[in-house]
C-alpha cells in the first residue's frame, strides 16, 4: 500500500526566485520580444540560467506563466477596485489596468497567434477569468445609473483590446486615452433614474 504525501511546499527563496523570474521575463517580452535569450531574463531576475530552465524546461512554460499571471492580476484587482471606489470608478480603474496589461502582452503576441498547440488554452483562460471580473464591475455600474446596461464584458474586453493595438508613432498613453474615450462613451445612455 502507498502513502499519498502532500506536495512539497516551496520554500521562500525558491517562491521569489519564481516572482523574480515571472517579472523579468514579463519586462523582457515586452521589450525583446519572446524570443530575447534566456540569459537576459535570467540575469535580470537576478538568477542563474539553471534556475530558470528548472522552473521553465520550455520557452512555452514561461510565456504561458507570464500571460496567466498578468490575466490573474488583472482578475483579481477587479474586487479590490470594486471595494475601494464607487462603481464607475472602479470599472474605469480597472479599464486602465486591463489596458496596462495589453500593452506588456504585445510582447506576448506573436508566441501566442503562433499556432503552437502549448498556447491552445489561453484564450479560454484570458476569458474564464476576466470575463467575470469585468461582468461584476459593469454589472454594479450599471445597477447604480453610472453606464448603460447592454454591454457584455466580452465585447468591451474585445473593444480595448482592439484599441490598444500598436499604431506607428503612439506608445500606451496613446491607448490610455482612446480606452477613457470609451468609458466616456459608456455612459451614453445610462439609466440614471436609479
């Protein structure tokens, strides 16, 4: 008979290692593209290029560490805004951070329209998880009078995403302003009677 042992805890050195690893990778897709060497991510994570070819056998792995983790911290700001901010607010906080993480994804881009069958997932991942999110906040903002109520989270979520696509001479301020435009235009039509 065998014993089921619980999976190891990762110790604390080894979790920042990861952190460390995550964050350069994701300063150096967004600058280099996901093909730049391992080495430049490594030495600004400030590990040795073992550590992350332990963590990250293939460059699969690592972009799709990247991209899920950037999509869970887009998620997960969605109720700390939602808590901290009137409604309206809250969505056009979070707008602005969904749109922050569509500028560190052009890195990201090309590995994932590759074609390659590592990332068949991540679409439905980016959806799953902030489709909910976004819902939430549009929900509330609409229940207070602040937007109109028939936007789906998918089509805004599709809408910034095509409006933060790269334009020649236009950085990300360029996008920030185009998504606040947007916001601007949700509120055509607002219920306010509630």
């Amino acid at each position: 008979m065998t014993e089921k042992t619980a999976p190891r805890r990762m110790r604390s050195d080894a979790q920042r290692n990861l952190g460390s690893l995550l964050e350069a990778a994701k300063t150096v897709f967004a600058g280099s593209g996901v093909d730049a060497p391992a080495k430049e991510i490594a030495d600004l994570a400030g590990v040795g290029v073992g550590t992350l070819y332990r963590h990250y056998p293939q460059r699969s792995d690592l972009v799709k560490a990247v991209f899920q983790r950037e999509v869970d911290a887009c998620a997960d700001a969605a109720p700390v805004l939602a808590a901290e901010h009137e409604p309206a607010v809250a969505l056009a906080k979070w707008l602005d951070r969904f749109t922050e993480f569509i500028a560190t994804k052009r890195g990201l881009a090309t590995a994932l329209h590759s074609g390659d069958p590592a990332f068949d997932a991540l679409p439905d991942y980016f959806m799953q998880r902030l489709g909910p999110a976004l819902g939430g906040l549009l929900e509330a903002a609409a229940a207070a009078g602040e937007i109109r109520a028939d936007i789906s989270p998918k089509d805004l979520l599709y809408a910034v995403s095509t409006l933060c696509m790269p334009l020649t001479d236009e950085g990300p301020a360029y996008s920030q302003r185009m998504v606040g435009l947007l916001v601007d235009g949700l509120r055509y039509g607002a219920d306010t009677s509630r």
